[in-house]
C-alpha cells in the first residue's frame, strides 16, 4: 500500500517545551490510524505540522510526497481542527459550498455531506450561530466535502451528541473502506479501537508503542474479576493475584495479574459466589499502564 503520510525525525519546541521528539509516522491509502496519549502529550502540534500551519523545529513532514505547506497540497487534505475558528459572515451552506470548489469540485457536493453529518435544517444558518457541537459537524462537512485522500481529525468527537458520534465513526470507516487515508486523535480510546487499525501512542512527545489495537491489550496481562460475593474487601485484596480491589452494592471488581489463581482461591473462600466474570483489559487500561509506567520510569 502507497504511504500518504511519511513522517519522519519530527521534532518541535515551543521555547523550552520539547513538544515532540523524534517522531517517525506513516498512514497508508486506505488505513486508519488512531494518534492516543493523554493531554500535552503533542497529538495537536503533531497534526498542526502535518496540515501545514506549524512549520517544525526539525524533520520531515510530506503528505503524497509533497510538502503540506504548499496549498496544492492541500486542496485535498480534509482537516478537524481541535480549535476552529469560521468566517463571521457565511452560512453553513455557504461555506461548505465554497469549500467544495476550492478543492476543485461542484458547490452542490455540500448537500449531500450536510446530510451526511445531520446539518441539513440548517443549511441558511450563519456559521457564529451554530452550537458546539453543530460547529464540530461542520467542520466535519467541510473535511469531507473536498473527497479527501487524507483526513487529519484533532478530536473530531468532542461535542457531539451520542447519535452524531455514532454516525461519525460510521462515516469514517466508510471513508477508509474507500481508500482515504485517515489520522485523528482522540480521548474516546475505546470507539477508535473498533475503526482504528492502527493505533500510535504519544507520551511526552515521543512514540512509546505502536500496534493493532489487539495487539496493545494483549501486552497487557491483567484481567478483570468480578463477582457476588460475601467476603469483604479485605478478604478479597489478600487472594493470590489480585492488584486492585474494589466492593461496590456486593459486586466486587478486582484487577488480577493471575486470573486463573484469583477466580480459583475466590470459589474456594466462598463456594455461594454468583455472577463470576472475567474480562480482558481494555485498550484504554492497556495505555493508562503504559504511560503511567512511563511516568515511573521519568521520576525514578
Ligand atoms: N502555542 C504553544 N506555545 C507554547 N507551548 C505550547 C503551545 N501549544 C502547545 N504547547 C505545549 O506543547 C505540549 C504539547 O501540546 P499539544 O497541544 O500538542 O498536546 P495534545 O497532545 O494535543 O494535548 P490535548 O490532549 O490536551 O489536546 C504541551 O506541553 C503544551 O503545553
Ligand atoms: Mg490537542
């Protein structure tokens, strides 16, 4: 597969604050990739470099070859920016119109993404007059209207209602079946696993794991016990394996590093035990182990 994206040694400081490290990227025609980390970790200045508007410290940023500060290379690069900003004096349909012909393509391709992303009662309406998370549609309309061969998404969920978050990963996964290569970012760990086929982790502004998302959890051990239980709490934190425990209306929740042996010492204490559940880890704790780990690692 053709890389869309080819990053490569990016590294970028706002006076002393080493944003990103040495970052190495690629997204393919046609692959989704998920760019996680917790805030400050450099997910905007990344996507700011690569749409152009950031010029970087040091490295490489090329998108289909070329360089994203020229506007050529731009004309087909579909943005959500996690701050936007629209002219005072447009309507929605407007703008998303006159987007559509700056990128080469006929003003009324609007209305089929203003019903795509549910805008179309409001087509007359000015851009400042929009709430959050209509302006947040917007933008979405605007990213899609160009027939993007990449779509460069920062936060692209915040703000919208669980309807319209739905329908978003439905369109991006659509979009990518199709050959767009798409990079987003996002706090929504567990919706962008179920699109993502690759997910990056940033920390501190460098690459800290990279992987399917199936893969992440895996290099995660614990497990997740929960059961209907009469031991208490105590009783429950002194089973073999267990890291973590909590009691909540006689449920209780432990995280194990040996399931087997926990679920075996539980049935012992208490063979009345009902409702006994073992689940994997999921990608948002594989992460939060993972940059906290990090975190350790910095203080030590
Ligand atoms: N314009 C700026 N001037 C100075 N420092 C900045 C600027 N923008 C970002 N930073 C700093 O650079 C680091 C990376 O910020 P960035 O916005 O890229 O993080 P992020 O991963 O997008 O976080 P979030 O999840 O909160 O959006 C942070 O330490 C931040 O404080
Ligand atoms: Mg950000």
């Amino acid at each position: 597969m053709t890389d869309v994206v080819r990053i490569r040694g990016l590294d970028h400081r706002y006076g002393t604050t080493h944003a990103l490290r040495g970052v190495d990227l690629t997204v393919a025609a046609g692959e989704c990739v998920a760019l996680l980390g917790p805030n400050g970790a450099g997910k905007t200045t990344l996507v700011s470099a690569l749409t152009g508007t950031l010029a970087p410290t040091a490295g490489a940023v090329r998108i289909d070859g070329a360089d994203p500060r020229l506007p050529a290379t731009r004309r087909r690069l579909g943005v959500v920016h996690q701050h936007a900003g629209f002219p005072r004096t447009l309507s929605v349909r407007e703008l998303v119109g006159g987007w559509a012909v700056r990128a080469g393509r006929p003003a009324s391709d609007a209305d089929a993404v203003l019903t795509e992303v549910g805008l179309q009662k409001l087509t007359r309406r000015r851009v400042t007059e929009l709430s959050g998370g209509q302006q947040q549609r917007l933008q979405l309309a605007m990213a899609l209207v160009v027939d993007p061969t990449l779509l460069v998404l920062d936060e692209p969920t915040v703000g919208l209602d669980i309807e319209a978050r739905r329908r978003f990963w439905t369109t991006l996964a659509a979009r990518r079946d199709r050959g767009t290569a798409v990079l987003l970012t996002t706090h929504q760990i567990e919706e962008a696993a179920g699109v993502a086929d690759r997910v990056v982790v940033l920390h501190e502004g460098a690459v800290i794991a990279s992987g399917r998302p199936a893969d992440l959890t895996a290099q995660l051990p614990d497990r997740a016990v929960s059961a209907r239980t009469v031991l208490r709490e105590d009783e429950l934190g002194s089973l073999p394996g267990v890291l973590d425990v909590a009691v909540v209306d006689g449920r209780m929740r432990a995280i194990s590093g040996r399931a087997e042996a926990t679920v075996r010492a539980l049935l012992a204490a208490d063979p009345a035990v009902t409702d006994l559940r073992v689940e994997g880890a999921t990608l948002e704790q594989a992460i939060v182990a993972m940059t906290t780990q990090q975190l350790q690692e910095v203080v030590a």
